[in-house]
C-alpha cells in the first residue's frame, strides 16, 4: 500500500463539511433510488408464470429471471469500497442509477426469456452499489445529531420496499402487463440520478487509482456467483443429489477460500476484509446477518404457508402479511430522532425480543387461525422491525474511518444479502424435509386393513372409499406441513434471543466517525 494511501485514514474526510442547496430534495432522490432498487428484489416474483407464458418460456427458466438479479448483485455489492475508490461516491450513485434505468427498460423490452435474463443480470450488478452509496451519501450530508434519522430512513425502505414489491407487481401485472414492473423505474431513477447529481455537484471527493486485484475479482465472481445459484438451485435439483450441485459447492468453496485468504494478504485487495478488524463492525455485522436472515425466513414461510395450507390468494397473502410495515413507517422518524437518547444495544434488544415474541406466537398457529390474528401478529412484529434495522446499522458503521463507509456498508449489506438468502434455501427445505417426517408419523399408524381407518375414509368421503382416501391425505399432508411450520417459528424465535448476545459484543460510542470530521471542517 502506497504511503499516500496508509497515512489516509488519519485526515478527515474532504467532504465532511458540504451540505447539499436542498437537503431534503437531496434526500427524496437518494431515498427514491433506494427504494426502486430494493423493490426489483421482489416486484417480479409474483410475475413469473405471466411472463414465461409472455417469452414462451418455461417455470424453470423463469426463475433465472430471479436468480440472475441475486447473482450479480451478490458479486457487486462487496466490490462498492473499490468503486468508490475510483469513481467517487457522487459520480459512482449517478451513473450506478442511471444504467440502473437502462437495464430495466431493457428488461420490458426484452423479446425473449433470454434477452430478460440478460438484462436482469446487469440491472443487479449496477444495483449492487446503490444502496450502500446511499448509506454513505446520507451519512456525509447531515449534521451529526439527525444522522440517525437519515439512516432510520434507509431502514425504513429496507422493511417497506420487498412488502410492498409482491404486491405492486401482482397489481401491475393483473391491471397492465408485466413490462410496467419495470418501465416505472424509468421516471424514478431519472429523477433520481438528475436530483442527486445536480445537489452533490462539486462535492469534494476522496479519490484513488486502486490497482485492479484480478486474482480477487475472479475468485469473487466464481465463489459467489457459484454459492448464489447453488442456493437459489438447491430445492430444485435436490441439494447434494445433483451432480450440478455437488460441482457448484466445489468452485465455490475452493474459490472463496483462496478469496479470502488472497483479500487478507494482498496489499491493496478488491475487497476489504480488514474492516472487520473493527469490533462494532464486526459485532455490527454479525447480529445483521442472523437477524435479517431469521427475518427473511419470516418473510419468505409465511406468505407460502397462506397459500399452500390456508388457501389464500397471492393478493390475500400480501394484505395479510402487509402489517408489518405499518409500524416502521410511523415509528421510525420517531427512532431516528430519539434513539441517540438510549444506548442502540437496549433497543436492539428490545426489537429481537419484540420479533422472538411473534415467532413463538406463529408456532402456536393451526389450520383454523384467522385472517385477523395473523395481520396482528406480523403488525407486532414491525414494532420489532422499527427498532431493528436503524441502531444495528448505527452501531456496525460507529468505528469505521470516514473513507471506509461506502465500503463497510457494501461488505455488511453483501453478507446481509447473502444470509437472506441462505435463509430462503435453508428454510423452504427445512420445511419440506419436517413436513415429510411429520407425514411419515402420522400415516404409520393407518392402514388399509384397520376397519377404524376405512371407516373414517368411508365417512370423510361419504361412502366414496377413492375420495374419502384423498380427501385424508389432504388433510394429513395439511397437518403434517403445520407441524413443520410450527417447529421452524419455534427455531426462530430461539434464533433472535441469541442473537440479542451479538449486540452486546459492541461498545460505544456509536456515532460515526465521520460526525467529528464533519463538525470540525464546519466549524472552520
């Protein structure tokens, strides 16, 4: 590492004392473009089946429309430090979210399953760096006593935007066609790009020419495009059965170890793996990545637990599970304001026992619970989700030097990601494997030639043995998923309380560091 670059962390960042002419505005535009990227992660799903039957394509092909997103924002998201580096912070949000607007016209214009691919590939590599830019961005420009409102606002559109992407999109897609979940990006990201661009305009920036760590990059790229497919693949192709799978564990286990190993030891490495030298980082990260892990699997059981068990609708589905944004969007000013009042670890604390609290009541549930008690439990839990995202985000930036935020958000954020996802696999199959074991207990004990058992088949059928036979395994198979169900909410709820012990590794102060550079270049 050059002695220009070693000696950096000392000085204070060059932009710590610019304000924006229009801070709000600054802020609608950086929130806006957030909001657009983290709703794409989810505004398609529901979509799927129109669009493969649009493109010709089949189920399995359309997943890639999922999967291709995933793994490129998976690859990007850990190379923002080095993009900031090179770019800087303003030009690297402006053309990052521009050629975000790009990519997604292309995707509603594409005439083909594979030209859509193509293009959800590269509309999730430029967005790997929007939203840590953001984190970034939002930081620099506020004064150090309404930081935490700026960073409860990132928190917010973390929660609101994936809530509010299945919903959008069914709309979108039932009232229009599918090619709107994507043209409405348009006019918001070039709102967005033009806001921000024109408000930052001669904002100072801290710039480098980083050599580019190939051995990094092509270890990144293999490691964790090969560990994304193989976690969006694995319940297709039956885990450690497939000999896909089986190749892909392989190129990614080989290539993230020489990864890390290469990211430790080089002098000036692609992806900064030294930040987590830093104890509240460390602590920071850690707690974010099984929270929002075990938060995920909330968000990705419940909705499929609606429909599959309980038979509701997709919409239904997405206005039953919506009240868990309710809260975050009133409370969460209301955090961002006060919560430098408290120590960040109580309310974290609070919010994990808040969210352990749902989890235990959802392993209660059975096949007769109601629409009612389902919305009230997910609207308890935003109050755990409000007093989440804002002070863990707070306190894994706390001990970052000014220059290694971009960087720190885009590390925290990729692992954040990463965890989402392995969340996602782990848990859908959890659930298929229990409701599998839970089916086997039930029927052991049935048999055909057990005139209590063709009694019942005789009765649940009216007289029809046939429909009485299927009718059981219904019920069977219904009651067998419940149970399976109940046992994963009964994990989670084990899952938050430990991670309460996480938070607890971190010591204050938790403000920024860049908060002092900034009141300091203020001042002169």
């Amino acid at each position: 590492m050059s002695a220009t670059t070693a000696a950096a962390p000392a000085a204070p960042a060059p932009q710590a004392g610019f304000r924006p002419a229009n801070i709000p505005l600054t802020t609608l535009g950086l929130a806006l473009a957030s909001f657009m990227q983290v709703l794409d992660l989810t505004i398609a799903n529901v979509s799927l089946p129109t669009i493969s039957g649009n493109l010709g394509g089949s189920a399995n092909q359309a997943t890639w429309v999922i999967t291709s997103f995933a793994v490129s924002n998976a690859i990007a998201l850990p190379l923002t430090g080095w993009l900031t580096r090179h770019f800087g912070e303003r030009k690297l949000f402006v053309w990052a979210t521009f050629l975000f607007v790009i990519a997604s016209l292309l995707c509603g214009l594409a005439s083909s399953m594979g030209l859509l691919v193509a293009a959800r590939a590269l509309q999730g590599f430029v967005a790997g760096p929007m939203y840590p830019i953001t984190q970034a961005l939002l930081i620099s420009i506020y004064p150090a006593h309404k930081r935490g409102q700026a960073i409860a606002l990132l928190a917010m559109v973390t929660v609101v935007a994936p809530i509010a992407g299945p919903i959008l999109g069914g709309w979108i897609t039932d009232n229009y066609s599918w090619e709107w979940i994507f043209f409405i990006n348009v006019p918001i990201g070039l709102f967005a790009s033009f806001v921000v661009g024109s408000q930052l305009r001669g904002r100072p920036e801290r710039l480098e020419k980083p050599k580019m760590d190939y051995v990094g990059l092509i270890t990144l790229v293999i490691g964790v495009g090969a560990l994304q497919i193989l976690l969006d693949l694995g319940n297709d192709e039956d885990w450690f059965r497939s000999e896909l799978i089986v190749w892909l564990a392989i190129a990614s286990a080989i290539s993230l170890v020489v990864f890390v190993i290469w990211e430790l030891t080089d002098r000036d490495p692609i992806v900064n793996l030294r930040l987590f030298r830093h104890r509240n980082f460390s602590a920071g990260t850690a707690a974010m990545v099984v929270a929002y892990a075990a938060f995920f699997s909330v968000g990705i059981l419940v909705p499929l637990w609606l429909q599959r068990n309980l038979g509701f609708t997709p919409i239904w589905a997405g206005f039953a599970t919506a009240p868990i944004g309710i809260l975050p969007v009133i409370l969460t000013p209301f955090v961002g304001k006060y919560a430098h009042k408290f120590d960040l670890r109580w309310l974290a604390t609070i919010a994990f026992i808040a969210m352990s609290m749902t989890s235990f009541a959802r392993s209660g549930f059975n096949l007769d619970v109601d629409f009612r008690h389902i919305a009230m439990v997910q609207l308890f839990q935003g109050f755990g989700v409000a007093l989440f995202f804002m002070p863990v985000l707070q306190i894994l930036l706390s001990d970052l030097q000014p220059h290694e935020i971009a960087a720190g958000s885009g590390l925290a954020t990729f692992m954040r990601t990463l965890g989402g996802s392995f969340a996602a696999s782990l848990t859908t199959y959890a659930w298929t494997e229990r409701g599998a074991v839970h089916h086997a207990h039930i029927t052991e004990k049935l048999s055909a030639y057990d005139p209590a058992t063709t009694g019942m088949i005789a009765r649940v059928g009216g007289g029809d043995l046939q429909r009485g036979a299927a009718m059981l395994e219904r019920m069977i198979s219904n009651q067998a998923a419940q149970i399976g169900f109940n046992e994963i909410f009964h994990l989670l709820g084990i899952i938050f309380l430990v991670v309460i012990a996480f938070v607890w590794f971190a010591k204050p102060p938790f403000t920024p560091k860049i908060a002092g550079a900034a009141e300091t270049a203020g001042g002169h």
